[in-house]
C-alpha cells in the first residue's frame, strides 16, 4: 500500500499564537485515517496546512511530490476540503453548490452527478432548492457530495458529525465507509465523536496542544487507556 499523504514536522500559527509544533503522520493510499483530540488540539488547523489555508513550515508531499501553491492548486491535485460547518453556500441551489464541487474544470458534470446521485439518491429531488434550507443533516451530505464532484484522491474531513443526530451521524459515516470502500477514496478525517470515529478508521493520531501523543491502528488505540479514559468515557 503506497503512502499518499505524508506529513513531516509541520508548524502552523495564527498571529502569535502557535498551534502546530512539528506534527508528523501519514496516509496509505485507500486508507481512512482518523485524527483526535480535544478542542485547540490543532486537529482543524492540520487539515487547513494540507489543504493550504493556514500558512506552514515543513514538510507536505502528496502522492510523493511537495505540495505548493495555494488552496486551489491543492485542490487541482486531487484534495478536497470539507471543513467544520459544512461550508455549503445557503443562497445557491443544492445543484449550483455541486457544481461548485467540480469548478477545476467543465468537462463530466453530467456522468459525475449520476455517480453522486449513487450515494445521495435524495439530491435528484432537492436539485432547486435553496441550500440553506436543507436540515442540517441534510447540508453535511451536500458538502460531502459537492467535494465528490471534485473526483478527489484524498478527502479532507473536518468534525462531520458536529451537530447532528445519532442516526443522521450513522448515516454520514455510512456513506463516508461506502466512498471509501466502493470508489477506493482515501480519507482523513477529524472528529471529536471518537467512538464512531475508531470503529472507521484503519489507523489513528491523537493530537494534544499542537503535538502528535499517540498514533497507530484504531483497534489498538480504542484499548489505549488514556484513549478510553479522555475520549471513550470508560
């Protein structure tokens, strides 16, 4: 399995603030990754150095290449975004924040719909309807399928259950498993839901003040007594 997302001492501030101190981890390609820890743990502002929207030193390569430029050239190599609150745009339609998904080119939107409409059968019939309506269920699918259009190698996802139901939280990660599974999409996930989040990753870090403290396959970690005893309540 080869790696394809490789993290080496990354320090990442805002201000004066310092919020990553040399956080160093990876991805196997087809491989779901979980990253936890407490709020102001740095779990957002990982995903916003990978995906360039938080200024950075050390190291990110991709599919074995540094990744430079800015937040749309990360996005031309394949990695999507999803951030904390959904991001969808609540005055444009569901199918307007979809093709918002696919904006790095023109070509496809058709055969990419039909393949989102496998996952989110729902969105045929909401197609005109205003995204700010949606419940907020609902929006979460709408940002997962809008970052599927983008047909990304890596999926980025920030805190996917914050604010949901129990079972729409099911829902979200059954479709998240079956992206993963059906499509071969690597995904690396944040979450502070850390039951859920164990059971569907392969593999997991836990970040404590800016700082990777532990790391390895989630089976292990969900018997970690620290683990269980901060983030699994027993």
């Amino acid at each position: 399995m080869s790696t394809l997302l490789e993290l080496d001492d990354v320090h990442a501030r805002y201000g004066p603030v310092k919020a990553l101190h040399g956080v160093s981890l990876s991805v196997n390609e087809g491989e779901i990754v979980a990253v936890l820890g407490a709020n102001g743990a740095g779990k957002t502002t990982t995903l916003r150095a990978i995906s360039s929207t938080v200024r950075h030193d050390g190291a990110i390569r991709f599919a074995g290449k540094q990744l430079r430029g800015g937040p749309e050239a990360v996005a031309r190599l394949g990695v999507a975004h999803v951030p904390e609150g959904r991001g969808t745009f609540a005055e444009l339609t569901v199918w307007e924040n979809l093709r918002l998904g696919a904006y790095t080119r023109r070509a496809g939107l058709k055969d990419d719909f039909e393949r989102v409409r496998t996952y989110f059968p729902w969105l045929e019939d909401r197609r005109n309807q205003q995204a700010g309506t949606l419940s907020g269920g609902e929006q979460q699918m709408l940002a997962l399928a809008r970052a599927f259009m983008q047909r990304p190698r890596l999926l980025l996802l920030d805190e996917p259950s914050l604010g949901l139901a129990p079972l729409l939280v099911t829902e979200v990660f059954r479709i998240i498993r079956e992206l993963n599974e059906n499509e071969g999409l690597t995904v690396l996930v944040v979450e502070q839901n850390a039951h859920i989040a164990l059971q569907l990753a392969t593999t997991a870090y836990v970040l404590e003040v800016g700082r990777v403290a532990l790391s390895g396959p989630s089976a292990d970690l969900a018997e970690h007594e620290s683990v269980r005893r901060s983030y699994l309540g027993y």
